[in-house]
C-alpha cells in the first residue's frame, strides 16, 4: 500500500500515514462549463457515466434536468451551467455525468466535457477575490481559485452547488438588497 | 465491561430477545387475563421468561432490571412450587404487567442511548408485598416454608446420554447419608460424577447439588434420588457407589424404560407432608412408592431434565404440543431486505432486456430453445418477486396484542367493563405500514373506550348489557387491508358535533344543517382542534388526535371512514394499502413523459368526441358521460409537458375515482397495465402536487407514478 500509494502523491504533503482519503488529498476532478474550468474535490465524485436519457419532473427548478437510472438507482441530475445561470449547451455524446455524493445524497452534475483530474497544491488556492469577474451566483459556489499552470481553475463547493433552493434564493435576495 | 469488549451487538441482541420475550410474556398474560388463575404451562413460561431477562440483564449489567425481574421470577418461582389456590389473578396480571412496562420502559431508554435508570424499589416492595400476601394464604404453612428461597440458579446439570440400545437397564437408585453427613450435596455429587463413567443417562434430585446448599438438608431427610440409565449390573452399581463412611445405604432398584421416562416420584403435595414425618416413614414411603409407581408422578418438567428425543420421542410429543407449531423465525435488517427488493428488480429488468432484445428479432432465427428456456427463467423470477414480497409481510398480530392491552389498562381505569374482541388478527400487512398504523389505531381504541362507550351506569340506564364490548377486526379485500374498530357504544351524537362545528365556524354559513349528509358530519370530526367530549381526560378530549390519525393513514395512502348508529355504537373503519413496495398500476403516457396510476384508482377509461366536452369561458373544462358531468384535467397541461396531444378525440380520457370524487384524467395513450416497484423520488426534489414516486419500466426508463388526491386539493 504504502509502495503504491507514495508515487502518486509523490509532492503533495503526505505524511507517514496513508489511507484512500490521503492518497486522494489535493486531487481535483476538473470540467469544463461554459467558458471556464472548474474543480471538485475527487472525495466527492462517486463516478462518471456517458450520457442517457434523461426523465424530466415537471414543477421543478430549471436546472433540475430530471431522474436518471443508475443501475436501479433513482438519482436526479442537474445542469451545472443551468444552476450557474449561463447559456444552456445543447447535449452530446461528450457530454458527461458526475456523480457525486454529498451528505448522502447522490446527484448527477450534467457537465459539457470532463478535462482532467489534477493535483493542487493548497498554497496554489486562493480565496475567490471580492469584486470578481465571475457573476454573482456563480461566485456563491466556488469557494476558491486554484492556478495549475498557466491555467485558472474554480473551485466548487459541492454542498453550495447542490443546497436548498430557497435559502440560497432567500440569500441572493439579501445580497443584492445589500448591494443596492 | 465496556471498555474491553464491543459490547454493542451484545446489546443489540439483547434488546432484541428481551423484546421478544416481553411481547410474547403480555400476550400470554392478556390471554388469560380473564381466566380464573394461569394454567401450569404459563406459570413455567412466565417463570423462564423472567429467569432468562434476570440472566442476561445481569450479564449486561443492568442492575434494576435484573432485581425486578428476580422479584417477579421469586413470585412465580413460588405459584409453580407451591400452587397455591386463591392468588387474586387480576392483581397478578396487573403485577406481571407493571413489571413488564417498567422493562420495556428501560430497555427504550437503553435503546436511545441513556442509561438506564428507572427505580424498581416501588414495584418491588410491591411484588414483596403480593408474595407474602399469597404466602400468608398458600396452600398450608407448611407448602410455604418448605420451599427454598429461589437462589440464582446456574444452568441446569443433566446429563444426556448419547445412545440408548436395547442392552441398557434402567435403574431407580436412591442413596440415604447417614445423618451427621456434613455437606452431603458434595458427596451426592460424588456419586453422580462416579456413575456418569458408566452411565447413558442419568438424572438426580435434587438437581442443584452443587450449586444451591440447602438441598444438602433435603438429601440427609429423604435420599438421594438418582435415575440411571447404563449397560451395567446391579451390583456393578453397587460397587460404584460403594457403601462407605458417608453412606448408609443404597437401594437399586432395575425398572422398565417406560417408568424411567417419567422420571422421578416427585409430589410437591409430598414435600409438604414429609416435612413432618419422621425419616423412617419418609423411608417407607419411598420404598412405597418406587413399588406402586404410575400413581401421583410427575414428569421431569422441562427444568427437571430434557430427554433426549431420539430415545423418547413420545415424551416430547407430550410435553410440549405447543413448541411444535412455532415456526421458527430469524430476524434479518431491513436494509438488507431492501437491497434484496432492488436486486429483483434489477433482474426483472435486465430479464426484459434480455427478451426484448432486438439482436431476437432477426428474420429467420429459430428461437424455439431460447423461448422454452425464457419462459422458465420468467416463471423463476415471478416467484422469487412474491416471495421477496410475502417476506416483507408481517401479520397483524402483535398490533392487536397492543390494542388488548391498551383496552385491558383504560378499561380498569375508567371503571368500565369492557370486552375486547379480536378478528382476523392473522391478516398480513407490509412492514413499513404496519409501523404506521401502530399509533393511529391505538388513538381510535382509545376513543372508542373513553368516548363511544358509556359508563356501566349509562349504559344500565339506557337498557343495555352489561358489558361495553370493542371489536377490532381485519380483512384482506380487493388488494385493501380493512381494520375496523367497532364498539357498541352510545355512538356519535350528529346534533352535537353539528352545534359544535357551527360554534367554531367550520360550516359554511347560510347551509342548512341538514343539507349535511351523515358521512360528512362524522367526518368533522377529524378536523384539528375538534372534540365534542365536554371533559378532558386522561385519555382524550383535547381535541388533538382525530386529525393526526388522517394525517398518518394519508401518508401511507390510507383512509379512514366513520359509521354511526345513535345508540348502537360506531365503527371506524381504515382502509390501507397492502404494501408500499409494490402496485398493480396502469401506464400511460403523455407527451414524452410515461405515467403511473394506481390500477384500484382507475374506474374505466373512455375515448371522447370533441361534442361531450362542455368549456367554461375560464378555460375549466368538463365532460358529460352518460349524462354525469365531470372535472376534465389534462395532464400535459397541469405539467406543462411539452409536445402532448392536444385534440380529445386522439387521446383517451382515464375516469378516476377517488374519496367519492370522480374526475377525467386526459392523457395521450395507455401503455399497459403491470406491476411496478415503487421507489421514492430522491429527496433532492422537493414533493411534487399529485406525484408520489417513481418506478422503472421494463426497458430501464424512469415513470412517475401519479397521485391523483393532489389534483383534487
């Protein structure tokens, strides 16, 4: 374990103990959305499935995109770039599912290409800067900004991404009357 | 303890065995609760039951519940030894049952997580009390003091021989000590653990030499008493045992196998006397009666020894008709029934797959293999899906024992005289709903004690027998479960309920009373906050309960329905599903999306032409069958589904009945009619208004089964 576990985590700050959650520290499932990169914590993606078909439910959010069968399991998925606000892409067969699994919940994240899983440092992460280019609700899900390379990741916050409508509605309003 | 070991499976399995042990202690005692005394058979159960919640409470050490359930075993210990006569039985029911609730009491607490820490002394002194009480009257002083305080008895030593052949003899041996042998249960056990090399079965008594010293006294007075089984002569025996300065004398006597079995001549009416006789006597009478035999034996009871049932099989037979028809049962997690559920599933899934795979439907493929083999496979997995059901299914039963309690217990407090009767208590309900109907049901047993039936002087004035009676039935109809509580009470008072509605302006104004029909008056009373009885007690009258009852059966799909004779008494009737898990159920579909409704729902489906369909200019619309009118609701619409068929007479009208409305479902096209899983939608998605779940379909896609009281809302 410790042979096999030590080149793949070969710079990142791992001590003498090694387990799965160590092993996986730092790494981040990236994908693409819209124009920017964004990264998950891999702690949190369950897996990653092709497209398929899709069963909408009515009376629901826009991004809620409908039920898929995972293997019997029932989930529901979401449109990242939807619940970002952004243009709606059309599907394809690139197009990818994460699965994720936050709190017991699992949740499908409908993305328009997978990139890469990456390791980042935690001295490479910086907080989401006050006045950012990123809109707004799109700054409430990402919790960071991670340079690898030459290149910008965001970081998501996968609780956020998937949270309560409401409160997070009930909180833009808040925002926004602050801000005016 | 805790410390070193993992103590929590130890816990589990307690809780789960001493549950089990209390449920089957209080239907036995509620059983016989009218009974003039408890029968042998119960006496030694409820005395096991103790001793065995006495042991393991003592292993995890929970002190209280250990000493309360040696006082009730102490209490038993002596019905069983000394069978007094005039116990007052209700007062000992009451005893076994306070003593039972303060388990269950502390093994919920146990169970939460707290420490358990509830006062036995109260119920202790009590029960100390009650012994005396029925010591003071027992059968004769004498019977009393002759038994032995019940000391913790260890498991019990009996011997069981392996083989038994033709070549065996049976010996009755009983061994007198001369009388200034000290500890003679020592040197009884001397003798024991010398025959045991010869032996093929042995049995003594007093069984406790070892671990209880006061039999040492019982051996000195009246013998000791060895029945054996083995190959060897008498004198072999003899030599064995061997006179020596401990022994005074020892009778052999061979007997036939038949008398062995049944074991020792062991009266406790005996023990009595003997008490006073002088030791010749007790001599000559043991000599007595090992010659006269068959009269006054007792058999060895189960604690006495338990034979081996290759070698006696009749003796088994007899001792325990009841055992035998107990099935045997193991408990297994839910969860894991869960998982097996999805799993058969999957494989009816993947079996349609299969079947329906379009590589079969090349032109020319001779499938006439594949087909008999398919259609096996398919019988096979139609099974194992009715036997995973029948598996999820739990009778009724021990819902309705908690219901006789709970009339045994408000029947005594409110001083009414009450029967209760129970029907087709055998009815099998899934797990999950049984769980749910639980409280519901004890709220209207509840109602039906305090409210529906009068006090025994009302009901003398009113010219009615005696005794109030409550009924609590189940049936299995038409894919339904059926529970009705009935009582022949005063009935519910439409006047009263109608006055009280109009005072707390739940009826509409300007309608008349009578305009009321008497469903749905009797159905007011379901609403929150209302209650007619004018006194608050113990039990109801606050008002709270009638509406948390609906809530609870709507949440598994359930109803309720009143019926009331003024005079005669009421039923409630519950109306539930038989399980969650599984439905009959009618696919349909409707834009791109695919449906599910229940099929019990559906009244019949119709094609309608464009001339039946009346428009009202706010865009309600409504169809007229065979001179009814009808609410029409077009699917596509109430979801704002996209690309649905728009034209009525392209699509097919489904009539749906529901509490005694009727209304028009518009849908593109019917699909089939199957059995489907139900699975709940994830949670991530908030509760949709007619939705209730979603199932898969044969070809792996996702329907949503409809729900259609959230049209009605």
């Amino acid at each position: 374990m410790e042979e096999l576990s030590r080149p793949n985590t070969k710079a990142v700050a791992v001590p003498d103990e090694f387990s799965e959650q160590e092993t996986q520290k730092g790494m981040y499932m990236t994908f693409k959305s819209g124009n920017e990169y964004y990264g998950l914590k891999i702690q949190y993606v369950n897996e990653i499935i092709g497209f398929q078909d899709i069963t909408p439910v009515p009376e629901t959010e826009n991004y809620i995109m409908g039920l898929i069968n995972l293997r019997g399991r029932i989930i529901p998925v979401i449109d990242v770039q939807k619940r970002f606000g952004q243009e709606p892409f059309e599907y394809n067969d690139r197009t990818c599912i994460i699965v994720v699994d936050v709190k017991s919940t699992t949740v499908g994240l409908i993305v328009e290409k997978i990139a890469e899983a990456v390791e980042i440092k935690d001295e490479n992460i910086l907080p989401p800067p006050t006045i950012s280019r990123v809109d707004r609700i799109q700054n409430k899900y990402v919790y960071g900004i991670a340079k690898v390379g030459d290149s910008v990741k965001l970081l998501l916050d996968p609780e956020r991404l998937l949270g309560e409508d409401e409160q997070q509605t009930a909180e833009q309003t808040n925002e926004l009357m602050v801000e005016n | 303890m805790a410390d070193e070991f993992n103590t929590d499976g130890m816990l589990d399995m307690y809780l789960f065995e001493n549950e089990q042990l209390l449920e089957q202690l209080q239907e036995m005692v509620l059983e016989q609760k009218d009974a003039e005394c408890f029968d042998e058979d119960s006496i030694n159960e409820i005395f096991r039951t103790m001793h065995t919640i006495k042991g393991s409470s003592g292993i995890m050490m929970f002190d209280n519940i250990t000493a309360i359930a040696h006082k009730l075993e102490d209490v038993f210990y002596f019905l069983r030894e000394s069978h007094p006569d005039n116990v007052p039985h209700l007062e000992l029911v009451e005893h076994v049952l306070e003593v039972e609730d303060f388990i269950s009491g502390e093994m919920a607490k146990i169970k939460e997580g707290q420490s358990s820490d509830g006062d036995p002394s109260e119920i202790i002194d009590d029960l100390n009390q009650f012994l005396d009480k029925i010591k003071g009257n027992g059968n004769g002083e004498k019977a009393a003091k002759d038994i032995p305080e019940n000391v913790h008895e260890e498991a019990k030593q009996f011997y069981i021989a392996p083989v038994a052949n033709a070549d065996s003899r049976f010996y009755k041996i009983t061994v007198h000590f001369f009388q200034e042998t000290e500890m003679s249960n020592v040197h009884a056990y001397k003798v024991v653990y010398a025959l045991k090399e010869i032996a093929e079965d042995i049995l003594y008594s007093p069984e406790e030499i070892l671990t209880d010293e006061s039999c040492a006294d019982v051996i000195l007075e009246k013998g000791f008493r060895i029945l054996l089984q083995a190959q060897a002569s008498e004198e072999e025996i003899r030599e064995i045992i061997g006179i020596g300065y401990d022994i005074e004398k020892v009778d052999v006597l061979e007997c036939k196998a038949e008398e062995f079995l049944k074991g020792f001549k062991f009266g406790e009416e005996e023990t009595g006397i003997d008490l006073d006789s002088s030791v010749e006597e007790i001599e000559a009478k043991a000599e007595n009666a090992l010659e006269v035999k068959k009269e006054n034996k007792i058999a060895p009871g189960d604690f006495v020894v338990k034979p081996k049932e290759q070698t006696k099989p009749k003796k088994v037979v007899k001792e325990k008709p009841k055992a035998d028809n107990k099935a045997t049962f193991i408990s297994v997690n839910v969860s894991k029934m869960d998982m097996l559920m999805d799993l058969i599933g999957e494989l009816v899934i993947s079996e349609s797959v299969v079947m329906q795979n379009p590589d079969l439907k090349v032109p020319g493929l001779d499938l006439t293999n594949f087909n008999k083999a398919a259609t096996q496979m398919a019988k096979i997995s139609t099974d194992l899906q009715n036997v995973i059901m029948s598996m999820r299914m739990v009778p009724l039963t021990n819902t309705f024992q908690k219901m006789n309690r709970i009339v045994f217990d408000v029947s005594r407090k409110l001083g009414k005289d009450i029967e209760f009767e129970m029907v087709g208590e055998n009815t099998e309900v899934d797990k999950n709903i049984i769980e749910h109907i639980s409280d519901p049901l004890m709220h209207i047993v509840r109602n039906a004690l305090d409210h529906g039936i009068e006090s025994n002087e009302e009901r003398k004035a009113a010219g009615k027998k005696e005794k109030g009676k409550v009924t609590l039935s189940a049936k299995n109809e038409a894919g339904k479960v059926w529970i009705s509580v009935t009582d022949n009470g005063k009935g519910l008072d439409r006047q009263k309920i109608l006055s009280k509605a109009r005072q707390q302006g739940i009826l509409e104004e300007g309608k008349p009373d009578s305009a009321y029909s008497d469903k749905e008056v009797y159905q007011l009373i379901t609403l929150p906050g209302f209650s007619t009885n004018d006194q608050v007690t113990e039990y109801s009258g606050r008002g709270v309960g009638m509406d948390v009852v609906v809530q609870n059966l709507q949440a598994i799909g359930g109803m309720l329905e009143i019926e009331s004779t003024p005079g005669e008494g009421s039923t409630m009737n519950l109306k539930i599903p038989l399980t969650l898990a599984i439905i009959d159920g009618i696919v349909i579909e409707t834009g791109t999306s695919s449906f599910v409704v229940e099929t019990g729902l559906v009244k019949e489906f119709v094609s309608v032409r464009e001339d039946m369909m009346i428009h009202e200019p706010n865009g309600d619309e409504f169809i007229m069958l065979r001179g009814e009118c009808f609410p029409v609701l077009r699917l596509g619409d109430w979801y704002e589904l996209e690309n649905y068929c728009k034209n009525v007479e392209d699509g097919m009208m489904v009539v749906l009945e529901l509490d005694g409305k009727t209304i028009c479902m518009f849908v593109d096209k019917l699909v089939g009619k199957q059995e489907i899983v139900v699975k709940p939608i994830p949670s991530y998605i908030k509760k949709i208004k007619g939705l209730s779940g979603c199932t898969q379909l044969g070809d792996g896609s996702i329907a949503l089964i409809l729900d259609p009281s959230g049209f009605v809302e």
